[in-house]
C-alpha cells in the first residue's frame, strides 16, 4: 500500500510564506527582513527624466542678459525669437533638478537669486521660489559665479520657469542661464 505524507497547504500570509507562524515572531519583528531598500518612485523619475528645452533645439535653457536693479520674477525671454519656458497645458513635469547660473561676476557686481516659477491659479498669478536663495554673491574674486538649485517637485499645466530676482547690482548686466531635466507627464 502506497504511504503519502503531510497534506500540503499554501501559506495564509506573510508570516505563514516565513514560516515564522509557528516560532511565535510578531510582524515587529521581522520588519528588518521586509521593509523596502530603495525608494521607487525617486529612482523611476530620475530614470525617465529629460533635458528641458524652450528652444526645440539643443539642450539647455538660453541666457538671459538682466540691467542692473532688475528684480522680481523674469523669465527667460529677452527679445530673443524663443518661447518661454513654460508646462503645456496637456502635460505636468516633475522636475528632477533645475539649476540657474550667473556668467563671470565683475569685481562689482552683487546677485541674489532662487529658482523661481509662475503658476496660474484661477485667473491669478503666483509666484513661487523652490529652494533656497542663492545668497549675496559679490564678483570680488576673478572669474567668480553665482547658481541657485531646486529638485524633486512637480510642476502643473501653465507653470512658467524663470529666474526669482531679488538683488541684480551691476555696473552693466548680469547674464543669467540655467538647466532643466524633468519627467513630462500627459494629463
């Protein structure tokens, strides 16, 4: 006669899949065993992430060239044959970095600016700075410049990037430019 043994069940649960059940450990503790290593999200945004672009054509943002006493929020448009850097209404962009940058300060000249950004909010204009100031940066030094960072925010339909200016001191003017990469994401 033909012998079988033990009746074979699926595990119910986690505990029953680590065979721990029976040894009488609690979920507490077992969490080192099972608790996520690595962020997914972050890691599939930088992945899918892109350089911005308002030219359709190379990468980067294009400079802008800023009198002196210029402040408040500007964008990118200076009389150039370009489109501002602006979220189309049929997309969100969740920015994985953007970076604003002065060219080569003279001994004078003193900036203070952020990463700055328009949104349109129910016939309304607001004005947000992501990330910090970037401090008032003098040229004392030769060859000296100036950036400011933001990373790892969404930006909605109608968003406008630019610079938000709140010291531009200079004999002349201050070129500014900047870098974008982002996820575009249809809506």
């Amino acid at each position: 006669m033909q012998t079988f043994g033990p009746i074979q069940t699926v595990p119910r649960g986690l505990l029953g899949l680590l065979q721990l059940k029976s040894r009488g450990q609690n979920p507490i503790d077992i969490s080192d065993l099972v608790s996520p290593i690595i962020s997914l999200f972050d890691f599939w945004m930088n992945g899918e992430a892109q350089n911005i672009t308002n030219t359709g054509a190379g990468e980067g943002i294009p400079t802008r060239v800023m009198p002196a006493a210029t402040t408040a929020f500007q964008g990118f448009v200076d009389g150039a044959p370009v489109v501002d850097l602006i979220v189309p209404q049929d997309e969100v962009w969740f920015v994985t970095d953007y970076t604003i940058f002065t060219g080569v300060l003279a001994a004078t000249d003193i900036v203070n600016f952020a990463c700055g950004f328009r949104t349109p909010q129910v016939g309304n204009t607001w004005q947000i700075v992501k990330g910090a100031f970037s401090g008032e940066i003098t040229g004392s030094a030769t060859g000296k410049r100036a950036y400011a960072s933001s990373s790892n925010f969404f930006l909605p339909p109608g968003s406008q990037a630019g610079i938000q200016v709140s010291r531009n001191d200079s004999a002349g003017t201050i070129t500014y430019s900047g870098c974008m990469r982002a996820v575009r994401m249809p809506v």
